[in-house]
C-alpha cells in the first residue's frame, strides 16, 4: 500500500494538473462551450491509453533499444529535473504554452499536458526498478489519473476559486518537491551503475 501511496503521488506531481489548469483553459478558448466538456473526457482518455501502454510495454522498449535500468534511472532525473526546474522558473518562452487555434486533438491537451515525457520516462523507470510490482504502479497510476481527471474537468471553476497566484504558488511548490526527487533518482542511478549500494 505505501508503494501505491507513494507512486501515486510522484504520477500526480509529474502530471501537474493545478500547473495544467491555466493551460488547458487557454488551449480550449477557441472550443465550443457545449464541446469543452466532451473535448476534455476524450483528450484524458487518451492520455491514460498512452500511460497504460509505456507502463506495460516499458520494459520491452529498453530490451529493444538494449537501455540498462541505471541508465534510465538516471535519463529520468534529469528529465525530470529539467520539468521541475521550468515549474519553478517559467519563461515567457515556456514551450507547453501553444498556441491553439482549433479544437485540440491529442496534441497538446493527451500529450504533453497530461501524458508528458517526464510521466512516461518515470513510468518506464519504475516498472523496470521493480518489476514485480507493476499492478501496484497500476493502481497508483490511475488514482493519479483520476485526480488530475477531477482537477482538470472542473479547471474552469478551479481557476476563478482558487485564483492564478495560488495556482502558481502550488505548481512552484511542486517543483521543489520534484527537484528532490530528480536528484534522488539520478544519485540512485549512478550508484546502482558503479555498485555502491
């Protein structure tokens, strides 16, 4: 149970979904209200189809490529590092940012708002750490899913109760947190590779 905890709060971290609030919203500025909705439960939907497929299908994409476990430890701290340190210091240049002129499709709402690099590389990195416990990533993977489902579906009301500072606030909070774990992955990496553990 405290490794389902503990994964399925790493999942929601990674995801961002108070961070993914202000950019959904602009991302369906152009949409149909009476097709927001709908637009939205599609986009999560294929966002988890994606995350299902890495977390089983990720430990044959490193036999295929022939990635060693530490090696990717250490890929994804630095992926993530790199997440965390972008919620801490945006840019006016911040790349999720995209202009959207249509109704999304996939690109950029499934991916890479919710079903990001950094989410799929920890995947891949988890189940290959332990690969015994991949019903356990299973579980802690769609109750992160859910949360950021909840947050995002209700984004528009979140945003005008909660406000674009606290919004902020949490995502750069989230980004320390992260910052944390990045480097915990990569010092584990590297042990792991030289056998110092």
């Amino acid at each position: 149970m405290e490794l389902v905890i503990s994964s399925a709060v790493i999942f929601t971290m990674v995801m961002d979904p108070l961070g993914n609030v202000p950019l959904f919203l602009t991302a369906l500025r152009n949409t149909a209200e009476d097709r927001k909705k709908r637009v939205l439960v599609r986009e999560l939907l294929i966002a988890l189809v994606l995350m299902l497929l890495f977390l089983v299908g990720g430990r044959g994409f490193m036999r295929l490529f022939h990635v060693e476990a530490p090696s990717l430890t250490v890929a994804g701290g630095v992926v993530l590092l790199l997440i965390a340190l972008r919620m801490i210091f945006p840019t006016p240049e911040r790349s999720l940012r995209e202009r959207i002129d249509d109704e999304p499709f996939i690109v950029p709402l499934a991916v890479p708002y919710v079903a990001g690099p950094s989410l799929l590389a920890m995947e891949v990195v988890l189940v290959s750490g332990n690969p015994g416990a991949i019903g356990q990533y299973l579980i802690a993977l769609l109750l992160s899913w859910a949360v950021s489902a909840v947050v995002l579906f209700f984004s528009a009301s979140l945003h005008k109760v909660i406000g674009e500072k606290a919004l902020t606030a949490v995502e750069r909070l989230m980004g320390l947190v992260l910052v944390i774990i990045s480097i915990q992955m990569m010092l584990s990496g590297v042990a792991e590779y030289f056998s110092l553990r």
